[in-house]
C-alpha cells in the first residue's frame, strides 16, 4: 500500500482524570464509577446514541435477569433497570412478541443520555476513538475522529470499552480477531431476520445458517417466501 505522511498538529478539546471510550454498557458502568469516585471523566461514543449493543442492536431483553431468573444482578446496572422503568415502565405496548420486561431501545437511548448527564460526565456522541496519545509507553489520552476533526482527550486514565479493544490495538497490544484459526466473526444473527422481513432466495441459505445457528433452543423459524 502507498503511504504518504502529513504533519499535522492535533487540538486538545479536553483535559480529564478519565476517558472512558465506547458508551456501551461497560462504558457506561465505568464511566458512572469513576464520576462517583470524584473524578472528572469524558465519555466518547462513536454512535449518535448511548447503549451499544443493547440499543444499537436491540438487545432489549437483556434486562431478564431481575424478573424471575436465578441471578443476583446488583450495582449500576441494576439501579439504572429500576430507575428507568420507573420513569418508562416496561414495553409491551411497543413489541409484544417477546418477554414484556425488556427495555425499549429508543426510550433507552432518552433515559442514558439525562444519566450521564446528572452523572456529570461530560458525553461526545459521534466521535470515534482513530488513535492514542502514548508517553514513555503509556496511554495519555485519545485521539477522537468527528465533524470537527481530529481532537485530542487528554486523561491520567484511559479505559477501553469499545468492545473491540480499539484503544488497546492503537497502543500497540497484539491481539486475535474472531474464532481461532477462522478468524470467523459472530454473525448478524437474529437482527437480520426477526423483524419479520422476508429474505430474497439467493440469501436465504447463509441468513438460514446463521438464524438457526444462533437461535436453535428457541425454535422460531425463518419467516416463509
Ligand atoms: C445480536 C446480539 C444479541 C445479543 N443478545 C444478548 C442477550 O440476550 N443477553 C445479553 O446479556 N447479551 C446479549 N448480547 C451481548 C451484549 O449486547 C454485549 O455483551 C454487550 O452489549 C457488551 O457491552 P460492551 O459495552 O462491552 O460493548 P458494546 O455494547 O459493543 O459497546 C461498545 C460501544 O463502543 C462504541 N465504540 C466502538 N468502537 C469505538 C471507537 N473506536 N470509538 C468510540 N466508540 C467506539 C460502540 O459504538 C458501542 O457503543 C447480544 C449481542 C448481540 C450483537
């Protein structure tokens, strides 16, 4: 590949104790932990949106875990499950086709934008993380990518919640992508097919694979036609 280098300088938007980078559900806990510790602390989030995963990719049913299962879910998470269906209650209005207690993802969005808030964590939505800043072989802050170009965030503390260790692969860490020796990837799974979407023929073989793959115990089946 042709290179060509361009010297450029970079403005330093911001200057904090931490940077936490992904506003995923990790992203959120750490960044929420760090402000309760006294720390001044930036959230930078690629998407328009806080939630990751679980709003991004509806993963709204995630919140199970306090209605009847086996599992003893406490701290931030559980504080933001029960704040947020006193403010929105549970969803069925919206999708009755799965378990009635999920979040909804647009109302989720709305609820963790006004936490972060008064968590006093200051939010940049649409910023990607593209590098780091490294002094004597650590991590001093990270280089955002948005519409006002390339900014630095200067923190003592960086942590990696982008769920793909994007900080840790700019800093230079080794890492594997995918399944050993396949370097295969999850597949778009359920997202693809369930919201009652029909598949053209020619893509209904692949979409099948990875549809029954990753939804075997629950036997639903791929719509007909
Ligand atoms: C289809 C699907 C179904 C799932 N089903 C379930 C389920 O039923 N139950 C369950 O518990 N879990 C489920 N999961 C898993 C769950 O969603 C994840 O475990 C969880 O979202 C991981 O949280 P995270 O914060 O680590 O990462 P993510 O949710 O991936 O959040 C990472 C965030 O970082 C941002 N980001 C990434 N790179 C950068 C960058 N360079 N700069 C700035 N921001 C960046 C992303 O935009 C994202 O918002 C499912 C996941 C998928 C995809």
């Amino acid at each position: 590949m042709k290179l060509v280098t361009k010297p450029m300088s970079v403005a330093v938007r911001k200057e904090v104790d931490v940077v936490v980078c992904g506003g995923g559900p990790a992203g959120i806990g750490a960044a929420i932990a760090a402000a309760r510790n006294g720390a001044q602390v930036a959230l930078i989030e690629d998407r328009a949106f806080l939630g990751g995963n679980i709003t991004a990719c509806y993963v709204e049913s995630c919140n199970y875990f306090l209605h009847g299962h086996p599992f003893d879910v406490s701290g931030i998470y559980k504080e933001i499950e029960l704040d947020y269906r006193d403010q929105f209650g549970s969803s069925d209005d919206i999708r009755t086709d799965f378990d009635p207690h999920r979040f909804s993802s647009e109302y989720l969005k709305i609820y963790l934008d006004s936490k972060v808030e008064k968590e006093g964590i200051w939010l940049r939505l649409h910023s990607k993380v593209v590098d780091v800043l490294m002094e004597e072989g650590q991590v001093k802050g990270v280089i955002i990518a948005s519409k006002a170009g390339l900014e630095l965030i200067s923190a003592k503390v960086v942590i990696d919640c982008t769920g793909d260790g994007d900080v840790a692969a700019s800093a230079g860490v080794p890492f594997e992508q995918g399944a050993k020796r396949t370097v295969w990837c999850s597949p778009a799974r359920s997202t693809s097919a369930s919201p009652g979407w029909t598949a053209p023929r020619s893509r209904r073989s692949w979409i099948g694979k990875a549809w029954s793959t990753s939804t075997r115990s629950t036997g639903r089946r791929l719509p007909k036609g």
